[in-house]
C-alpha cells in the first residue's frame, strides 16, 4: 500500500530547502552536514532522510527547484512581451530579480553544482542550458543574420554578467534595481546590436600596442 502524505508535506519539503540553502551559502556545501540543516529547520534527522536520503538528493532538489522557478518566471515574462528587444529587457529584469529574490539559492546553483555525482549534475546541466538556449534566441531574435555559432557565447557572456551581479549589488544602495536592470540591458545591447556577421574576427580593428606605435614613430624620425 503506498505511503499517504501528510498535509504538511510540501511546508516540510520547502522549509528544508531553505535551510539548506542558507546552510549552504553559509558554510559551504562540502562543509554542510544534514544533521545540520535538520537542527536549523527543527526538524529530526531522521524526518529529514524520509525527505532526502543523502545530502546529494537535497542538493539536487534545491538546485532543480531553483532553475525550474527561474525558468517559469522567465517564459512568464516573455509571454507578456512582444518586441525582441523588451523580450531581451525582461529576461534581465527576470534574472536579476529572481537572483535577488532567492539569493542564498542562487549562490549555491554557482558554486556547489560540481560537487554532484556526474549522473545528478546532468539534470542540473540540462536546465541551465535551457535557460542559455532561450537567451541564444533571444540575441538571435535581437540581431539575426550573424554567424549561428556566435550567439551561445553571447549568451554566455551576459549570464556570467548577471550571475556575479547578485554578489556585489546591494538594492538599498544609491542604484535601485530598476535602474540597474536598465543600465545592463543598454550596456549589452548597445555593444551587441554594433555587431554585424562580418565581425568574425576584430583584429583589424584593434589599434596598434602603445610599444609598437612608439617603435614605429622612431623608425619614421630615423
């Protein structure tokens, strides 16, 4: 006969996961014991392990529950876009608000997927590639016409942007988050809309080494 959930299953299950992720931003993850986590949401150790039977299961479901929550409030926002461009804007809006939002989450998603056997990162993989495969379309959407190879490393690039944007910026700070979302979607977009399918390879357009414009005027004098 199969086991009946209690009523208060699904509180249980998220208020483990919050603490472990304040437990895991705290002390990091390879340092973290369940008993721990147990201790810090009042629950016995042995409940605990009915939810999670190892530390790696309560890793993976904080990680897939905080993916899969960005995921759903990115298409969310899409949904209620049309250009490509404001598109673009409320991803980063998305991004950005929901790292704030789930900070301790967000730390752990960066720094303790690789400690997952490689079976239990894949899961974790696949969904940040989704999250990257949507930002390529959207670039794409942006910018079309360019090499089909450029756009993940573009996607690349602004995740890493947005990713360490959480650990520095302090809402209560003279920036607000509204005006700091604006000022990245300018920054990425103005850069990126400059490129053009022929910008495979800048180095014609970078200027000669201060070294070597010294040199050359040395040579004219002589």
């Amino acid at each position: 006969m199969p086991r009946v959930r209690a009523d208060n299953y699904d509180d249980k299950y998220r208020a483990i996961l919050d603490s472990a992720a304040t437990l895991f931003a705290k002390v990091g993850y390879p340092s973290a014991k369940l008993q721990d986590v147990a201790k810090l949401c009042g629950a016995t150790k042995s409940m605990l392990y009915h939810y999670f039977p190892t530390k790696d299961d309560l890793l993976l479901a904080l990680l897939i529950d905080h993916l899969e929550r960005l995921l759903a409030d990115i298409d969310q926002a899409l949904s209620e876009s049309q250009s490509p461009e404001d598109q673009l804007q409320r991803f980063i809006d998305v991004f950005v608000t929901k790292s704030a939002q789930s900070r301790q989450r967000h730390v752990s998603a960066m720094n303790d997927a690789k400690f997952l056997p490689a079976e239990k990162r894949a899961q974790v993989l696949k969904l940040e590639r989704k999250v990257r495969r949507t930002l390529s379309g959207l670039l794409h959407a942006v910018n079309p016409g360019m090499p089909d190879e450029v756009y993940a490393p573009y996607a690349m690039l602004l995740i890493g942007m947005l990713n360490w944007t959480d650990l520095w910026f302090r809402p209560g700070g003279k920036m607000k988050p509204r005006e700091l979302c604006d000022r990245i979607a300018r920054l990425y977009l103005d850069g990126f809309l400059a490129e053009t399918s022929m910008d495979r390879s800048l180095e014609h357009k970078r200027p000669a080494a201060r070294g070597g414009k010294a040199r050359a005027r040395k040579l004219d004098r002589s």
